[in-house]
C-alpha cells in the first residue's frame, strides 16, 4: 500500500536511508544484540528497495521483458554480494570494523543522490504511475518505455544494479566472522 500511495522512487530513497542508517548503526555497535537489531534495520531498507524496484520493472519494462529484467536483477544482486566479499574482508584488515562499515554507509548515501537525480516512478507524464501508452495513428499502440526512451530505461537498469551492488556490500559484513574485525583492529592498534 506504501509503494501505490508514495510511489517506487520514495520508498526506495527511504529504504536506501535505512539501509545507510543501519549500516551505519552497525559499524559503531558495542554488543551483538546492538548489531542484530542494525542488521534489522539494514534488512527493512533492503525489502523496501527491492520492492520498489519490482515496481519499477513493472513500470518501465514491456510484460515480454519484466520476468527477465527481475531474475537479471536478483542475479546480479547475488553476484554482488560473492564480489563483495574480499573486498570487505580487504577493507576489515587495513581500516578496522567501524571505519569499513562507516564507509560502506557512505556510499549508501552517495546512492541516494543517485536514486534522486536518476529514477522516476514513470515514464508517463503527469501522476499516473501505471497507464496504457498512447495510440499512434495507424491503431497500434505507441510502445512501451523501453522501446519510446531506451537511455531513461538503461539509466534505471543501471542505477538498479548499483543499488544491489551497495546492498551486497553491505550485507556481506554478516558473512565475516568478528573476530577476524576485532583482530584487525587489535593489528591496527599494535
């Protein structure tokens, strides 16, 4: 009901805020039910972005294309999060716990000035978030987005791909044990 009455672009600009808040939440945690609770937070914003970006799939995508660009799109969520993995372990080793998952919250935030210079709701103009394309004159139908404005429906294909990227990063930070994050710090600190 949230994303019909607010629209994909704010809920997934609240969802990527929560996800930034609780990343970043995590990194300066004392306790692990402090850290639970962020990765909670963390994983709200993670259901609200997806949600929305299935909202937009549906939107900008013809019906022939959406169960495509979705399977694509979860995939290459995936993908991030294995690619992630060393990167984070890498970032652990030399910048310690907090400043690693402070940074990952950063970009998180870098992200939202992305989703809101980049991501519109529809392609169609005015409120309608869902509408039928126009007639053209020779009686068939106008197209959808993708074929009407195929540099808007790259931007927001690809601007979905970083968002599953961010989200990776910032999920895989449960895959590492803490005690390899305290071991760095305590490197760090000799």
């Amino acid at each position: 009901m949230l994303l019909d009455r607010f629209g994909s672009k704010r809920l997934m600009l609240t969802g990527l805020l929560l996800m930034s808040a609780g990343q970043l939440w995590f990194a300066f945690a004392g306790s692990f039910s402090v850290g639970l609770a962020a990765r909670v937070m963390l994983g709200a914003g993670d259901a609200m972005v997806f949600t929305s970006l299935l909202r937009l799939v549906a939107v900008w995508f013809r019906v022939k294309q959406a169960p495509f660009v979705t399977q694509l799109t979860g995939m290459v969520g995936q993908l991030g999060a294995v690619a992630a993995a060393t990167p984070l372990a890498a970032a652990l080793a030399t910048w310690g716990w907090t400043a690693s998952f402070a940074t990952a919250a950063g970009m998180g935030l870098l992200l939202s000035v992305a989703l809101v210079i980049v991501v519109k709701d529809s392609p169609y103009r005015g409120e309608a978030v869902e509408r039928r394309p126009p007639r053209t004159g020779r009686g068939g139908d106008a197209g959808r987005a993708s074929r009407r404005r195929p540099a808007r429906t790259a931007a927001v294909g690809g601007v979905a791909t970083i968002f599953w990227t961010c989200a990776a990063i910032m999920g895989c930070g449960s895959w590492i044990n803490r005690s390899a994050a305290v071991a760095a710090e305590n490197k760090e600190k000799s």
